[in-house]
C-alpha cells in the first residue's frame, strides 16, 4: 500500500507546545500511529488510555487497537457520547466514519521486522528507570537493524516517557536522544510526551476485534489503513486546505430508499456518505448500484484506485465488484486490487471466506443493446428497466455460463 508523509512534527509539537490545536489537514497521515509499549510503571493499560486519551483531547476521537492475539480488541476515545456496535465489523465501519486519527498498539516484544515494515509513525512507551531505558534502547536497536537490513530505514520514533517527575523524565530522554546520535543511528528520537501521573480519561466499551489475532504489526497496520480509507473524505478543510472530494460508499444493509448520511465527527467536519437516492434514470454511485442486488451483502470498503466501483458479498463468501457502464474501465483495477488485499478484506468482513477466492465482476449498462459485444468477456452483465421517475428493476443479461466465467 502506499504510505503518505508522517505527520511527527505535529504529534511531538502536540505535546512540547508551540504547535496548532488543528493541524493542516491537508498533511493528515492515513496510517495509524504504532504505539510500541516497553517497560512501564505498573499495569501497562493504563498508560496506554493516558496517552490514547491525551492525543485526543488534542485531536478529537481517537481510535485505539490493541494488538494482543484472541485478546486483540478496539476502543475509541473522546467519542462525544456517541453509542457504538459490539460487532466488529460494524464498530470497524462506524469508528472510521467518527475519526480519521488511529492508535495500533503492539508490545516491545513484538517482531521488529513487522514494527519497521509496518511503515507508520513510531511511539515508543516507556518508564524511566535503568531497566526500562536499556529496554528501550535494546527495540530501537532491533527497529534500526530490521530497517536497515530492509532497506526502508525509518527515521523517526517518538518517545512517551512516563511514571517520573517531569524533569527526571526529561533528562531520561536526552540521554536516549543522545545515545542514539552517538551511535550513528538511522533513527532520530525525540520526546513527544511526559506524564507522571495517569489523568481521568474517557473511552468507551472495549470491543473485541477477532480478525486481529493472527496479524503481525505490519499486516495489522494495512488493515487498519483500510478502515482510514473506508471514511476517504469525511473531513472537510478548515484551514483553507482543499478539501478532497467526498465518495460514495457500500453500505453494509441497502436500502432502495433515501438514506441519511451518518453523524459525523464534529461541527467542522461532512460526511463523505451523501444520502442515497434511488435515481430515476442513470444512477451511477456505487452505494446506489447495491440496492438492486438484494441477495449481495455490501462490504463497507473501496477500492482506492477505483472509487465507482461498488464490493458485496454473496451467502458463499465470495466477493462481487459492481459497476456502471461509465466505470466499466475500473473493474479489472478494483479486481487486481481486491486480489492482492484478499487476506485483509476478509479480515475486516466475516461474510468474506478467505478459502473462497471468486471474485465476480458485474456491469449494470444503460442500453442493454451493448450487451451484444460484451458476452464471454467474463462480467455478468444487467440493464435496469421500468418507468421514467420510478424505482428500476434489474434484469440479467447473461449467467455464469454465457459470460465465460471458470
């Protein structure tokens, strides 16, 4: 997947002062951060909610996954009172149509080969006693070496020092900042955070997150993006950035009428789901192609480089790319894609079956007469048909058979 610029400079201004309350948006990482939890005073959990919790009193809801085999699980913080599912699932969808901020939250022991590969801004939590620092020097040589051997060095990893005065904490991290520099590390440190003590902190009910109990850091962190990227452009600039324009999205239960977009993040902030209208003639949105496909589950995903193309599921666990005429161009992008991410889709959507690997292309045209040149070519083909103003039935142009599909 590709990776956008880290947003570091902002995450360590958050908490040394001198940096804006709203950062440019424009400059928003779509990656979560990897928290990396080392030697803490006490019960490791509860600096991880201070540090989850004090990033988004500064940012608005954050998003926080534990990665912790079967125990993995989910929670927001700073949700505003908003009530969110106990499905996985469903509380993937709904926390990336809440915030676009994540927290993916790994032990010291971790892979470092997958901390590195994982590619996402680095936070390194940890205590201030002699134990904890030759622990944290001891991850961040690992993180170097499994970057220098990959060829991808990472440059940056922020520093949570935690459970000291501030002063003894800030002197702990310049001789971390220090060590690093004398031995020629390839990786800079700085401190983004000191806390002595744990704040109140307000997050909602932990979720279970089964799909994440057998991924490493890095396979964890693509999953993750996927969820960012399911939200796309919920987000509008109020900065004076340009915004980047809204998509529609497959909704999970398709509905032929009119829909309300979901509540969003806060006041400055729009939805990216506008509501769905059944078109009356050429509905080409790919939330709107999903309503005439009432034995399809929508899968609350898109393909990045083929926004117009809708996903669903059928009761096998197979998956269904659905497509106007007009994105007709798209669908073999989106099925290329969907390839390559097929463990990771199946991850984020339990009606996927990742031993199932049938990938069905379907083409909604707008004259069926043009279904005559394109039989055999392994799409399933449809036109829809009925009154002008009134909602359109679909009628099946070809099968499995007559389209050439193996």
């Amino acid at each position: 997947m590709s990776r956008a610029a880290d947003d570091f400079e902002h995450l360590a201004g958050a908490y040394l002062g001198g940096a804006s309350r709203n950062p440019p948006r424009a400059a928003a990482p779509r990656m979560p951060t990897l928290l990396v939890v080392g030697n803490v005073p006490t019960l490791a959990g509860i600096w991880i909610a201070h540090y989850v919790d004090q990033r988004a009193r500064a940012e608005g809801p954050v998003a926080l996954v534990r990665l912790d085999g079967a125990a993995s699980r989910g929670e927001l913080f700073r949700s505003q009172g908003r009530a969110l599912p106990n499905d996985a699932t469903a509380w993937m969808d709904r926390v990336s149509a809440v915030t676009r901020t994540w927290v993916l939250c790994v032990d010291s022991y971790a892979e470092p080969a997958a901390i590195a590969a994982a590619g996402c801004p680095i936070v390194l939590l940890t205590g201030t006693d002699e134990a904890a620092l030759a622990a944290a020097r001891r991850t961040i040589e690992g993180i170097d070496e499994s970057a220098r051997t990959s060829g991808m060095a990472h440059g940056k990893i922020g520093l949570a020092l935690v459970g000291s005065a501030p002063d003894v904490a800030r002197e702990a991290g310049e001789r971390l900042v220090a060590w690093a520099r004398e031995r020629k590390s390839s990786i800079a440190l700085a401190v983004v955070m000191i806390a002595q003590r744990v704040d109140r902190v307000e997050a909602t009910q932990s979720v279970p997150l089964p799909m994440f109990s057998d991924l490493d850091a890095a396979t964890a962190a693509e999953l993750v993006e996927l969820a960012i990227g399911a939200s796309l452009s919920r987000f509008d600039a109020t900065d004076g950035s340009v915004a980047r324009p809204a998509r529609h999205r497959a909704e999970p239960v398709p509905t032929p009428a009119p829909t309300v977009a979901p509540p969003v993040a806060s006041s400055s902030s729009t939805s990216a789901a506008q509501p769905i209208v059944s078109a009356p003639a050429s509905s080409t949105g790919a939330s709107a192609l999903i309503t005439h496909f009432p034995e399809l589950f929508g899968v609350p995903f898109e393909c990045p480089d083929a926004p117009g193309i809708a996903l669903a599921a059928d009761t096998t666990g197979g998956l269904h790319l659905l497509a106007s005429q007009s994105a007709s161009g798209s669908l073999r992008a989106a099925r290329a894609w969907a390839k390559g991410n097929w463990r990771l889709l199946c991850a984020a959507n339990p009606r996927l079956h990742e031993g199932n690997h049938r990938i069905i292309e379907h083409l909604i045209l707008e004259d069926a007469r043009d279904a005559v040149s394109l039989h055999r070519t392994g799409v399933l083909l449809h036109a829809l048909v009925g009154v002008p103003g009134a909602a359109r039935a679909r009628v099946d142009l070809n099968d499995e058979r007559s389209a050439g599909i193996e």
